[in-house]
C-alpha cells in the first residue's frame, strides 16, 4: 500500500474520533455507519501489516465469532427467526469493525493528533449537548420526525462519563495538569446538568473502580472477573424477584417510577428465562416474547423491545450457551487489563472505565442496539490510542 494511501486511512480515523460523541449528540444512530467508516480506514492501516496485525485480537475474534454463530444457529427455534438472522449479520459487521480498530490502535502514526482530533470533538459535542438541552432540541428540530426529549442526549451523556477518566489521566501523564482539571470539570458539569441518571452512576462507580484498580490492580482484576462470571450465572435467579422484595420495590418507587418499571421488566424476563433456560428464545428475540406487549398494572408494557439489562437479555435470548460467552468475554476484559503494561495511574483509569461500562450494560439500553456497540468498540479504539500516549515509564501490575 502506498504511504500516501496509509495516511488518509488514518485522517478518516482521526475524522470519525472527531466526530463520535458529536454524532451521540444530534443522532445517535449515526453511531452504527460511522463505525463502519472507522472499520474502513482501520482495515487500510492494518492491511501492510499482514496476518501480525491480528495476533493482539485473535482471541477476541474467536469469542465474537462463537457469539455469532450461536446467535445465527438460534435462528432454528427463535420467535422471529429472520430477525435473527439479520442481528448475526449486522453484528459480524460491527465485530468486524471493532476488532479492526482495536488493531490498528497499535499501528497508528499520528497518535497524538488523532486525541487532539478526539477531544476538538468532545468539546464541539459538549457545547451541542447543552445548546439541545436549553433549546429544547432546536438544532435538530427541523430534520428530526421525532419529537425532541432530553432523554435523547443520554447516548451522548453516557459517551462523556465512560470517556471522562482515561482522557484525564492521559492528560495528567502528558503533565498537561491544567487542561485536564478543566477537561475534567467540564465534563462532570455537563453530565449532572444532563438528566441521564446511568451515566452519573457510572461516573462514580468509574471513580471507585479506579481507586482500587490503583490499590491493588491484579488482585482486583481477578475478583472482577470471578464476580462478573458469577453475577452473569445467577442474574436469573436473584434480579427477577427484586420486585418481590418489598425494601427494594420500596426503593425503586422511591427512586423514580421507571426504577420499579425496571423490576417489573426483569420479574416478566425471568419467568420466560424460566420457559426456555437452555436454549432461549433467540438472538434479539426480547421484543416479540409472547405477554412482552402486555401492560403492568401501571399500564406500562412488561418488556418493551429488550429487559434493560445484559446478563438477562442473553439469557433470555440465547440461555445457557450465550450466557457462557457473555461470562468469558467479561471474565477476559477484566483479566486483561490487570496484566496489561500500562502505566499503574492509567491502568486503573482504564479499569474505572470498564467498571462503568458494565454498570451501564447492567442496568440500561439493549445489548445488540448497534449505536451502543459501536460506542463501545470507538471508546475502546481511543482508550487503547490514549494508552500509547501515556508512555514512558509504564508500572508492574501489582
């Protein structure tokens, strides 16, 4: 390939970091095609490279692939069988995708200016994100045929808390100290002004999270991923009778009402779990479960499109088998990153991080929505390219 070629695949990278949260902001779905781009121009940095290139994430690959497969195989028996189908499809895309820059992430020449590009953006999403909120989405409002809702920055706001501690560290490791408090002030500012509750309780979650990662980072990885495989295997036995609780009903009223409409959903989820443990009911299936369309005694539907909640929606959609895959893939995230050869203040920003996207995964959006795993593998390309800026002096895990 030839160099001039290699340099515009990474000016699209740098142009897709640019643009991510801003796409949040104004429409999220626009999340999916821009990974798509991004997965274009990861492929035509890796490709000089050859097969070497995929060393770093066969593993993955092999554990994206298995998902997959599964999910097209329950296509045999799931409700809606081409739904199915058409799910594997789009999410072999995204795989593809995402496995595509967590390999170029290494191969990037221009590091820096790709982050310099990430954070222009950041901000330019920061400022839209406020502008929609006190205008009531007016920048959207012209070309939009929904009706605005401030709910609707909660894709962007989520964006800002998972991103807020391995871009202040990064920056803090640089002894760029100033631009990072006001980075950092910034953005928990705009997070409580929003009216996403997650992404707030991501935010603090990601703070603890890194405080022990920084503590005792191995140790702390390895009770992660025990956790993480034992909360994956029990969600159907203990977060369904939630709502039989009276202190946690009580609560979750307390709370806000959509709190207790979480129970409700997790109570229906686990008793079609129930019906179908071993299989489930098909990959993306949640929305056509039969009763699904049936409303609560508050006339709210017991499960609308999915249960808000990932061990549960892979339960419930690919049983036993997919909740496996689900458990190893989080297992080896948190295995990870307690052996990876970061510098031990970023290392545990990177742990905050992933301890707040599981929070986030546990407790909203659907986990084949494709604006939510491209966020996830983009987030994962500019943690990983932030990682390279964070060198020289990396620490031992301890």
């Amino acid at each position: 390939m030839q160099p001039s070629a290699r340099s515009a695949f990474e000016l699209g990278l740098d142009i897709c970091a640019f643009l991510f949260l801003p796409v949040l902001v104004l429409a999220s779905r626009g999340a999916a095609p821009l990974i798509g781009v991004a997965g274009v121009c990861a492929l035509g940095v890796v490709a000089p490279n050859g097969a070497a290139a995929w060393q770093q994430v066969r593993g993955w690959a092999l554990l994206f692939a298995m998902l997959v497969l599964f999910g097209a195989a329950s296509s045999l028996w799931a409700v809606n069988p081409w739904r199915s189908l058409l799910i594997a499809l789009r999410l072999t895309g995204l795989f593809v995708a995402g496995l595509s820059l967590a390999a170029a992430s290494g191969r990037i020449t221009a590091p820096r200016r790709l982050i310099t590009f990430f954070i222009s953006g950041l901000l330019a999403a920061m400022t839209l994100a406020v502008v929609q909120y006190a205008t009531d989405g007016a920048l959207t409002a012209a070309h939009s045929r929904r009706e605005f809702a401030v709910t609707m920055l909660n894709q962007a706001e989520t964006g800002f808390a998972l991103l807020l501690l391995p871009l202040s560290t990064m920056l803090v490791l640089r002894r760029h100290y100033l631009a990072a408090a006001l980075l950092a002030a910034l953005t928990i500012a705009v997070i409580w002004l929003l009216v996403g509750d997650m992404a707030k309780l991501a935010v603090i979650i990601g703070g603890g999270g890194a405080a022990g990662f920084y503590w005792r980072r191995r140790a702390l990885a390895r009770t992660a991923a025990v956790l993480s495989v034992v909360l994956v295997a029990i969600a159907p036995l203990t977060l369904p009778r939630l709502a039989d609780i009276d202190a946690a009903r009580e609560a979750a009223e307390y709370i806000k009402f959509s709190a207790w409409h979480r129970l409700e959903i997790w109570s229906f989820a686990g008793s079609r779990i129930a019906e179908k443990p071993l299989l489930g009911w098909g990959l993306d299936s949640s929305r056509a479960i039969p009763g699904g369309n049936a409303m609560t005694p508050e006339d709210r539907p017991w499960l609308p499109l999915h249960p808000h909640n990932a061990a549960l929606q892979v339960w419930l959609e690919l049983g036993i088998g997919g909740a496996a895959l689900l458990a190893a893939l989080l297992a080896r995230v948190w295995l990870a990153l307690g052996n990876v050869a970061w510098p031990r203040l970023y290392a545990a920003a990177a742990g905050g991080c992933a301890a707040a996207t599981l929070v986030v995964a546990l407790g909203s959006y659907g986990i084949w929505q494709e604006w939510l795993l491209a966020s996830e593998f983009l987030t994962v390309f500019l943690v990983l390219v932030m990682a390279r800026l964070t060198w020289p002096a990396p620490d031992a895990p301890r």
